[in-house]
C-alpha cells in the first residue's frame, strides 16, 4: 500500500496569507490526524477527522481549520498568517476503526515558512 | 494534565553500546503508549506500541521497551547501538481520545563510530 502522502513538501508564505495543506491517507484508512512540529513546542496535536467529522480538536486559535472528505482525504487550512507559524505540519492515518490504540502512520510532512 | 516527558533531550553513545532512551509519562487512566523515529527530513515511523498484555515490546531495527506501572515509565533500549541508529525518538501517548498522540519534546541520539 502506498504510504500517506502531503502536498505541497514545501511552502513561502507571508505574514497576512493563507494557506492549505493536503494529506493522502493509506488506503482504506478512516482517522486523519494534523500535528505541528517546531523546534521550541515540539510536536503538538491540531485536530483529527474521522470519517468528515472532527473528532478532538487541540489548543489552536481559529487560524487553524481543517475538514475531511468521503475519501478521506483531508486539508487543512492556516489564515491570516504569523512568524510563529512557520513549522513543518504532519500528517497521520490510522485504522478503519480509528481507536486510540491503532498505530498512527505520519507522512512526510509540510515544511511552512512564513516571512 | 496528561503529559509526557522524555529525560535527556540529547544523548550520545558508541557504536555497539546500550541504548537507553527514558519516557516517563502523567496520566489519570491507563495510556496507549508509543516510540516513534524520525529521521532528518522525514515524517514519523513507529518503532513499537504498548496497548495490552506483555509489558515488554518489542520493535522494529532491534528495539524494546517495558512498560512499567508502578513507576510510569515507558524507557525504550537496544542492547548494540549503530551509526543508523542516530536520528531523534519520540515517546507518545494515546489515551482514548481517538486520533490524538500526545508526545515529549523528543530525545536526539547520535552515535559515535
């Protein structure tokens, strides 16, 4: 099976903009999750859809939405960009069932730089 | 709050010694817990994963780790350490929220030839 897969692997925005970013999940699974990583949070957790409903939701300003599809296949969404937004975004799929102790598949992320 | 902490955001070992990377972990019910890799310019790989049963799990690339209640700890090892193995390792917990990882602040691993 191919893996997740995100698009685009990198993007410049400035401050003020928006953006999207899209997320492939393995075949067949249903959960999608979004985290940000950057070197002084680490990783933190944005949302998570399963089947196009959001499920759990993080500790993000509004900026930050998302929304899944009926193939799964999910985007998230940062308006109004800031500095501190610039981060490498990840996604993960897991399982048909989504359960908390299915294993989460990352893909290779987003690399945002906003200037 | 549940938390997750990893002792040591760097550690360096030679080639061919023990591997010992620390996750002690804050939480009211019993966590799902989790080692994750990542290597430069990549995503995420699971290494293994604690649900039920067996305390002691083994991994993938000859990695384990024990999970131990009483002391709330989840300390990932290999017993010989090689150069591939340098990378940065992430401990997480799931805890019946669905989807959502909760992670420390990670612990990069260089080895020394």
């Amino acid at each position: 099976k191919a893996g997740v897969t995100q698009t685009p692997r990198y993007l410049i925005k400035t401050r003020g903009q928006q953006v999207t970013l899209s997320c492939s999940p393995i075949s067949g699974h249903r959960s999608v999750s979004w985290y940000q990583q950057t070197p002084g949070q680490g990783l933190q957790f944005l949302f998570e859809y399963f089947s196009e409903t959001q499920r759990n939701k993080g500790n993000f300003p509004g900026r930050f939405s998302g929304r899944q599809f009926s193939n799964s296949r999910s985007e998230m969404n940062v308006s109004t960009l800031e500095l501190g937004d610039s981060a490498l975004y990840l996604c993960a799929s897991s399982s048909l069932q989504g359960k908390s102790a299915d294993t989460q598949y990352f893909g290779p992320g987003t690399r945002l730089t906003v200037l | 709050a549940q938390s997750v902490t990893q002792l040591g955001s760097h550690v360096s070992v030679s080639e061919g010694a023990l591997v010992l990377l620390r996750c002690n972990y804050s939480s009211s019910v019993p966590p799902y817990l989790f080692w994750y890799v990542q290597y430069p310019n990549q995503g995420l790989q699971l290494l293994l994963k604690y649900t039920t049963g067996a305390t002691l799990v083994k991994g993938i690339n000859g990695f384990e780790a024990e999970f131990k209640k009483s002391e709330a700890s989840f300390h990932l090892t290999k017993p010989s350490a090689h150069m591939s193995d340098a990378a940065e390792y992430f401990c997480a917990v799931s805890l019946n929220q669905g989807g959502k990882l909760i992670f420390g602040q990670g612990t990069e691993l260089s080895v020394k030839p």
